[in-house]
C-alpha cells in the first residue's frame, strides 16, 4: 500500500489515517502523470457526483470525460507525454468540428479509458485505501460508485475540490509544453490573483488561481493558525499571503517577494485582521514550517517544483540557507515579529 504524502507540518494536527479528502488530493495533487486523463475522470466524477451504489456507465462518462480533454486542448495541446495518443487525435478533430459528439463519444468508449480507470486510485507504490469506485466494465459496463464518493461530497470542503483540480491540471499541462527540467519560472501577480506562466512566445500569462493551486497542499488550514480556510467564496475564504511581507517590495529583496516560495494561503485573521501579519516578519519557528512547505511541494513533484528550485536554490541546505537569509534581510528592514494568536 503506497503512503499517502501527507505535509510534515500538518501531521501534527491531522488524524493518523488520511482522511477521504487526503485520499482524494493525493489523487489529483501528487505523483507523476504521464496524460490528463486522471484529471478528466475526476472532473467527470466531480461534475456527474452519482450517489453511492450506483452503476455509471462508461456512455455515461464518456461525454463528460471527453469534453473536459477537449475544453483542456484548446488551451494546451500537450495533454501526455507521449509523442502520440490516437484518442487525443480524435478529440483534436472534435474541436476542429470534423467529428461530431455522437462520434467523439465512441471513440472515448473505444480508446479513452484504457488505463485511467485502472490507474485512477494508484498513489505512489499503490492504490489508495478507500476507493471512490469500482471497476465493474465487466459485468455491468461500468463503474460502480462507492459510499466513500458521497461522503466525500459531503465533507466540509467538497466545494474546492472541483478548483484544486482544474489547478492542477492546468500547471501539469502547462509544466509539460515547457518541458520540465527547464526553468519554469511562475510570478504571482497581485492584481488578479493569478500565477503567471509562459505562453507560447514565452510572454507571462496567468494559467490558474494561485489560491486554488495552493489549497489542496494546505489541506484547507491556514498557514499560520490551522483555522479552516476554503478557495470558493465564503467567510472562511483564503487570502494568498506573502510571508515575507510585500512592504519588502521597494527593497533590494523586493524582486523575489513574488515568487511561489514566498506565497501562503492564510485565514483573513492572520493576514489583515486586526492582531494580523500585515508588514511584519513571521516568527523564526514559522520559517522552518515555511522551508518544510516547499520541501515538500518539490519532494511531491509539483509542477512548480522547477520553479522553487530556480528561486531558491538546488538543494535542501541551500535553500534552507536562502531563507535564513532572507529572514536577516526582512527583519532589519521591518524590525518587528509576529506570531499567531493561540
Ligand atoms: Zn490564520
């Protein structure tokens, strides 16, 4: 049974089984993919939310699983790592309106679901302990929902899940037109909210929600304080945090102060509550919960992982290093610490 990576910072607070939101992250968030398709299936799932015990069919899934390929090729052409995929082909030709949906829909049957539904539950070296469905292709062409998928709806932050899917789906297929291995710089833009990647002619354009990209790793806690956060809106919605502030922009460390590193997502309270961070410098204990975030977003191949590295440094001493130092650069400028309220 493969461990489920669960953040070294959060054990503390987390019960010793993964929960079914761990089990669903892990789904989406971590490992390697080599196509899009686990990201369709669970956006089909997500969007169809059959209730326990019941039979979906594969026809049944095929629309809605071929049209999240087809919606994602238009914004990125990349969708596996391999040279060619006749089922990729065919969904070119649907957007291309040279097949109509009668016919995309057949060739998912015939060609979409090869491996993903056998793969969909594996993390790491195995399958995660609770399922979401089972695979019944056999005997009632289909796959059975479990009562694990309608809990998980049920559960408090269910509503996220359908964004911390669409964000990372969009940083893997944008990962793999960048090819990764080169750098792959992101910026966060503060106006829009967005991450800023690359586009063809390598111009910065937003590619997904920083806040949806961070969420699923923070487990829904806030970075400082563990209070429940969510992505979609309500009064426990996240603010993306710069943990050294953005005060340090004027500075001569101010170019860094945009990079993913350097980026949380914390509860209204600790960013601009009264009592909140504002343009102090977090508590020397909260740097190590810092460096072991973005160890782990680089130990879980992050499509940002790249990225971390280029800002930071190549290895975990260095970039330990680099944030210690940065860490004497912020507090002789803003002097002041701060630390949560218990
Ligand atoms: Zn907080």
């Amino acid at each position: 049974m493969g461990a489920i990576p669960v953040p070294a910072l959060y054990t503390a607070h987390a019960p010793p089984k993964p929960t079914l939101q761990d089990q669903w992250r892990a789904i989406n968030l971590f490992g390697r993919n080599v196509a899009s398709y686990k990201f369709a299936l669970a956006e089909a799932l997500l969007t169809l939310a059959p209730a326990g015990g019941n039979v979906v069919r594969l026809d049944e899934l095929a629309k809605p699983f071929a049209l999240a390929v087809c919606r994602h090729l238009h914004l990125e052409d990349k969708q596996s790592t391999s040279a060619s995929s006749s089922f990729l082909a065919e969904c070119r030709r649907f957007n291309q309106s040279e097949i109509d949906e009668t016919q995309l829909i057949a060739t998912t049957l015939a060609k979409g679901f090869n491996n993903v539904i056998d793969a969909f539950h594996v993390v790491g070296q195995g399958d995660v302990p609770q399922r979401f469905f089972i695979d019944e292709r056999a005997t009632s062409s289909g796959i059975r929902i479990t009562d694990d998928f309608s809990r998980l709806l049920e559960t408090a932050s269910a509503l996220d899940l359908p964004n911390e899917v669409e964000a990372r789906w969009r940083l893997v297929e944008t990962a793999w037109r960048l090819q990764v291995g080169r750098a792959m710089i992101a910026a966060y833009d503060d106006d829009s909210g967005q991450l800023l990647l690359p586009n063809r002619s390598m111009r910065r354009v937003a590619v997904t929600s920083c806040r949806d990209a961070l969420n699923g790793y923070q487990q829904g806690k806030c970075f400082y304080c563990s209070s429940p956060i969510t992505v979609v809106q309500s009064e426990n919605l996240a603010d993306v945090d710069h943990y050294f502030p953005h005060a340090l922009r004027p500075t001569e460390v101010g170019h860094a102060i945009n990079g993913v590193w350097n980026l949380v997502l914390a509860c209204r309270a600790c960013n601009r509550g009264e009592g909140g961070k504002s343009a102090r410098v977090p508590h020397e204990d909260l740097l190590a919960r810092l460096h072991a975030r973005n160890e782990f977003l680089i130990g879980s191949h992050h499509p940002l992982r790249e990225t971390l590295i280029a800002q930071t440094g190549t290895t975990e001493a260095g970039r330990r290093a680099y944030l210690t130092e940065f860490d004497g650069a912020a507090i002789s400028k803003l002097i002041h610490r701060w630390k949560p309220r218990d």
